[in-house]
C-alpha cells in the first residue's frame, strides 16, 4: 500500500468528503477541457453566423474569410496534466 495525499473539504456541517492529490489534479484537466469546450462552441457559432450572412448576401467573399480567419480557435496545448510521484 502506498502513502497517499489526502484532501479534506466539508460539505455539510459534520460530512467530510476525502479524495486524493491525483483525483485533485484530474479535477484541473476536466474543467480546461470544459473551458476549451465552451471557447471551442463560441468560435463555431461565430464562424456559422459569418457563413449565414456570406449566405444571405450581406458580406463579400474577401469580407467573410477575412472575418472567418481573424476568429481565434483555442488549443489544448496549455493543458495541465497531473504528476506521478
């Protein structure tokens, strides 16, 4: 058996929830995907609503891809990743 970190946080008055350093760090990379999800999503409705209005009429060819190019799409290069010890 190997010798563990333990986390405490109360939940409720009297009730202890116990998880380890590395359930901690997994904790960290679920919300940067999560944030890299909802960043993902906002890229794509904006790209579609370029697209549509290219569609309708109302942008230039050169307008849309320069708008569509200008759209930041995120990475997951900043990704943290828990250590082994």
């Amino acid at each position: 058996m190997s010798e563990e970190e333990f986390v405490t946080e109360p939940i409720e008055e009297g009730e202890v929830t116990i998880t380890t350093a590395e359930e901690e760090a997994e904790e960290e990379v679920v919300t940067v995907d999560i944030d890299v999800n909802a960043a993902l999503l906002e890229a794509m409705v904006a790209r579609t609503e370029i697209i549509e209005k290219l569609a309708k009429g109302e942008y230039r060819t050169e307008e849309a891809i320069t708008m569509l190019q200008s759209i930041a799409i995120p990475s997951l290069e900043k990704r943290r990743r828990a250590r082994k010890k």
